[in-house]
C-alpha cells in the first residue's frame, strides 16, 4: 500500500497484539462486507496481527432483525469454528427505516454486551458511504444518499461502485486517510440527539479506534 505511513502511522511502536476472536456482521452484501473483506485482509498480511481471528457474516435485513439475530449468529459461529467471539461488529445504516427501528436496534445490540462477548453497534446516518468520504473530507452537512455516490466518484477519480471489492484499498489509494476518518466521525456526534436524528454521523469508527495499536494509529 503506497499510501501506508500517511494512513496507519508507525506500526515500529505498536505492541503485537492478544489472540482475540472478531465477528463482523454486515446489513450488506456489498459494499459494507467488500471493505471489511479488505480491512480483514490487511491484518491478516501484519506478521503482528497473526493472532487475530475475524469472521465476517452478512445479515440483508432491518436494523431491529439484526439486532435480534446477533446473539444466535454469534453463537453459531463459534459453534462452527470451535472458539469463543470477544468482540461483535455489527454495520448497519439508517437508510429509510425508521427512528424507532433504528434507535431500537442500536440499544439492542448494546445491551446484548456480556461477561463473554462484547456488542458494537457500528450504526451510519444516512449510510455507509458516510465512512469512506470521511476519509477525505469532513462532510457536516445532511445530504442525500445519492449525493454521496457523486461526491465519492470525485474523490475516488472514478465510477463508485457498491460491489467494488478493492474499495478499501482504492480509498486509501487516492489518499484516504483513516486517522483523518476516525477524528472527523468522532467530531460529527451530538450525545444531545439520537442517532436517527444525527445525521450526518456514524459509529464506523470505534472498530478503527479499538485497533489503534494494531494498526499503528495515534489517536
């Protein structure tokens, strides 16, 4: 990755991490799972990070559905892989669906934190590609969905595409940065609104924040 020191910082400093088991749960099939698929990838080629284990799932549904299924998919997996899941990402945006489905799930998801395994609520008000432009810019201002694509394609220097399966490192190419992410999303959340009523905003970032010393970051 050219843009390497620019994103993640001196990885020379950062302590090789415990053995922890991620699951990340995915509202889409594309766009949310392609960037996770390249995220996951890029630890798996840290010599440091070897002892990280993820699992990605995707759950097409409504935020509230998710929220109910989490417990059972996490189960499952570790069931499947014979281990024991730490942490549960789970991505899902506001799009159409409603306040109370929306609020609903995240406090949901939160709340379905134990002794065993931790719960986050990886939410985005409007959508996902909130994330990515906060790579570059930081947008404040509530547009539409379809703004988003537009402002992407300029920032990308080519079409954007949902089932792009290079988007994390085509970000991080054209100059994306994620340090300058995680800053920008932490700067858009007001604790006096709700999350449907926070847009722009997104939680996206707390799984960069939680790897910070995985990934080299100084936050």
């Amino acid at each position: 990755m050219g843009k390497g020191k620019n994103w993640y910082g001196d990885r020379s400093s950062a302590k090789i991490p415990i053995a922890t088991s991620h699951l990340i749960v995915c509202c889409g099939a594309e766009t949310e799972k392609n960037y996770f698929d390249g995220v996951v990838k890029f630890f798996k080629n840290q010599e440091k990070n070897m002892l990280l284990k993820f699992y990605i799932e995707v759950d097409a549904v409504d935020p509230m559905t998710m929220a109910n299924n989490v417990l059972v998919k996490t189960r499952t997996i570790e069931k499947k892989n014979n281990c024991k899941i730490d942490h549960v990402w789970v991505l899902f945006d506001k799009d159409d669906f409603s306040h109370e489905n929306f609020n609903n799930a995240i406090n949901k998801i939160q709340n379905t934190t134990n002794e065993q395994t931790k719960y986050h609520a990886l939410w985005s008000n409007q959508c996902f590609e909130l994330w990515l432009l906060l790579n570059f810019i930081n947008l404040t201002a509530s547009i539409s969905r379809k703004a988003y694509i537009q402002k992407l394609k300029k920032y990308l220097q080519e079409h954007y595409e949902k089932n792009d399966k290079d988007i994390f490192d085509k970000v991080l190419a054209k100059g994306g940065n994620l340090l300058k992410a995680v800053e920008n999303a932490k700067s858009l959340l007001d604790d006096k609104k709700t999350p449907a009523n926070n847009d722009p905003a997104t939680k996206v970032y707390e799984f960069f924040e939680h790897f910070e010393k995985y990934l080299g970051l100084t936050l």
